[in-house]
C-alpha cells in the first residue's frame, strides 16, 4: 500500500510544486520562501486528497481521488498578485481563494445535480480530453520543464524521456503482480539512476533542506479581501468544478463504481472545503489530479485507501522538507516520458466510453467532433483568444472546460430539446385515435 501510494504521490509531484514555483518568482519572493510555498502546497494536497478518499459526513467521493494544487488558478492569481503589489500579492490571493472555495461548497449539492446532463456521449469527450490536454504537459516536461532555457529540447532530455518511457513499458511487459501494479514507480527510479551521470539530477535541494518545517499559518500574512479579485477566483473554482466532476466521472468509470448525484456532491465538498482550508497553510485552490487517473487505469489498483496512503505521504512531505527534496531528485525529462504512458491511458479511457456512447444515432458524432474541436483549440493555437478579456480567459484557455460545456449545450440541444420538439410534432401531426362505437 505504501509504495503504490508513494507510486501516485511520484506521478503528481511535479504537478503539485510547478504552480508555487512559478506563482512565487511572479508576485516578488525569494528562493526560500518559494520553497517554503513548495511545502505549503504539499501538505495542503495531502489534506485536500484525505478529504476526498476518507472522507467524513456528506464530504468526499470516497474514490481513488488524488486532489492538489490547481494549474486553473495561476495565470489570474498572478494577476491578483501584480495588482495588490509585493507585500499584499498572496494576502490578497488567499483572502480571494478562502471566499472562493466557500462559495463552492455552498454550491456543491446543486452542481452536483447536473450529473444528468453527463451520459457517456458528454464524459467520454471529456475524458479523452483530458487526456489529450495533459499530453503537452509530458512533452514540456521531456524537453526540460523551461521553455525560457537555453537547452530546452536538448537530445539528452529527450533521450532520457524517450529511455524512461521504453523502460515503463519493458517493465509492464515482463513484470507479473505486484511490481507490474508499481512499474511507473520503477520506471522513474531507473530513468534517475540513469540521469545521474549526465548530471540532470539535481541534489542541491536535499541538502539545503530542513528535515522539519511546519508551514506556520498565514506565513505571509493575515488574508485581504478585495473585491475583484474575488470574483476572479469564484470564476476560477467553478472552472475547478467542472474540471472535478468530469474527473469523478471518468474515475468512477474506470473503477466500475459510476459516480451518482451523491458522491459528485461529497467529491466537490472535498474539493472547496479544500480550497477554503488551504490558505490558512500557505496553499491555494485544490483540484483533481487527472494524471492520476491514468495511473489507477494502467495499475488497476482501485483501492482508495492506497490514495490515502499518497495523502498521508503528501503530508509528510509538507512537514519534512528533507523527505520532500527526495521526490524532487526525478528529473524532468524522466517524469515527461512517464507522463507519455499516464496521460494516453487516460485519452483511450475516454476512447473506450465513447464506444457506449451510440455514436451512429442522430447527431452524436457531430457532437463529439465539434466539442472535441473546441476543446483542441488551447493546444494546436494556445494564442487563439488573445483578444477576449483576461476573466474570459480562465475558462476559455481551458480545454477541458470548453470542450465540457460544448459537449453538454450540444447533448442538450440535439438530444434533450430536439427530441422534445420532435415529440410534440409527432403528437401534433400523429391523430388521437377515434373510439370504437359500443
């Protein structure tokens, strides 16, 4: 349980830290306190991801559900950041998020109800949009993480993706039980033993780590309230919703236990009771980590409890930095050619649904091209809505959201509204039939 835990916690790291290392730079801190933002955001994953799988009242999706930092929130937290200026920027930040994640536990039980508005023909667009979306994550990653790098690209990155990758996949093949279940694990151990000697492995955290730190409350500050910037981040935990329950949906596919209204409504409670929670310990809004599916897809351990096992790692994490720079040892390049194996799992669960979901009836197939379409649309020509307004752009650089809500209007009107019409023409042109006389 433990290294199947510690499998999940190695597949989301990355994930979990790119947000405070590149939000911290941005509003004006040092190295050490975007290092002690690192931390912060560990351990409020752990706590996020414990909420989700154990759970308590009517809160949790009691699912293999792994929560942590959203990738949604950066580009307008930094915003928020660049408007309150250097001294009130994460003040202001966790003031907005802590308004944001109440508002969405208010709103949990009627979001969850638009589960109906989900079959198979909405989810499986969804999930390979995931999948898809995720991809160009693993790419950058293979290539080195900085796009602003000299040797961004370079053939021993790529090289390394590529070894780590064949590796994955060698091992998938001629392993049996147990250390299949764990070959991503394995696969990110031997693409760092072979990093090591082109020097990419980078020991400089571990030994600049404490081995206790306990991310202190309101470490930068009591939390401010500014009006714009909570508006902001409301938007932004509505995209987080939306991006949550595909997610569960997707999840609760992969584990044949569907997600229903109920643990739609426990999973989203999890997640902004979460988001609320985190700024008291330095952390920002909490989402599902769609990387991880992957991983339960391609393990096929459904066990929550294993996730928990990753929580209570996250945790620790969070409060030994020394532990914490361990995981950071991987390179990279070798998290981008596992990436490669996680995110495509997660792109053919959304092929294989999509298989149920009919798509030689009525206008299904359009539907799915045009949200599929809509969805691409951030990642073949990322500057494609440079011109709308900056709020607009939270959902709308989000292809996940917009293919989402395409995919839904679309299911609506062809599928809901259109075969209402359709009926009450047929009753209007079909006659009452006349009653045979006595």
């Amino acid at each position: 349980m433990f290294t199947s835990g510690l499998q999940h916690v190695a597949a989301m790291y990355a994930g979990v830290v790119a947000p405070p290392m590149i939000i911290g730079p941005a509003v004006g801190l040092s190295a050490t306190e975007t290092a002690f933002l690192m931390g912060a955001s560990l351990f409020t994953a752990g706590i996020a991801t414990l909420l989700q799988t154990i759970g308590f009242w009517r809160i949790g999706a009691r699912l293999p559900f792994v929560n942590g930092v959203s990738f949604a929130g950066v580009t307008p937290m930094i915003a928020i950041g660049n408007g309150a200026g250097p001294d009130d920027a994460l003040p202001v930040i966790f003031g907005a998020t802590i308004v944001a994640g109440v508002l969405g536990f208010v709103l949990a039980p009627y979001f969850s109800k638009l589960v109906r508005f989900f079959p198979p023909l909405v989810t499986g667009t969804v999930i390979t949009l995931i999948g898809i979306s995720l991809l160009p994550v693993a790419f950058n990653w293979a290539r080195g993480g900085n796009a602003a790098a000299d040797d961004y690209g370079d053939g021993t990155y790529l090289a390394l993706a590529a070894i780590t990758l064949v590796l994955v996949l060698v091992l998938r093949r001629v392993l049996r039980g147990f250390l299949q279940q764990i070959s991503i694990l394995l696969g990110l151990i031997g693409g760092t033993l072979v990093a090591i000697p082109f020097g990419v492995t980078n020991t400089d955290a571990i030994r600049d780590a404490d081995i206790v730190g306990f991310p202190t409350p309101f470490h930068f500050g009591a939390p401010q309230f500014d009006a714009a910037a909570i508006i902001s981040m409301c938007v932004v935990m509505l995209v987080c919703m939306t991006e949550s329950t595909a997610d569960m949906l997707a999840l609760g596919r992969i584990v044949d236990r569907p997600a229903d209204e109920r643990t739609l409504e426990g999973g989203l409670r999890a997640d902004t009771l979460g988001t609320a929670v985190s700024p008291l310990f330095n952390g920002f809004a909490c989402s599902a980590f769609a990387q991880n599916i992957g991983l339960v897809a391609m393990t096929k351990v459904r066990s929550r409890f294993v996730v928990a096992t990753g929580g209570v790692i996250l945790v620790v994490l969070g409060l030994c930095p020394m532990a914490a720079s361990l995981i950071s040892l991987v390179p990279l390049p070798v998290l981008g050619g596992a990436g490669i194996v996680l995110f495509g799992s997660v792109a053919v669960s959304g092929v294989q649904t999509l298989g149920e979901a009919a798509l030689e009836k009525g206008e299904n197939a359009l539907i799915v091209a045009v949200a599929l379409g809509v969805g691409l649309i951030p990642i073949a020509a990322p500057d494609f809505y440079h011109a709308f307004p900056e709020d607009l752009l939270v959902v709308l650089d989000s292809g996940i959201s917009t293919g989402c809500l395409v995919a839904v209007a679309l299911n609506l009107a062809f599928n809901h509204l259109g075969a209402r019409a359709a009926d009450e023409r047929t009753a209007e042109v079909v006659p009452h039939p006349v009653p045979a006389p006595h």
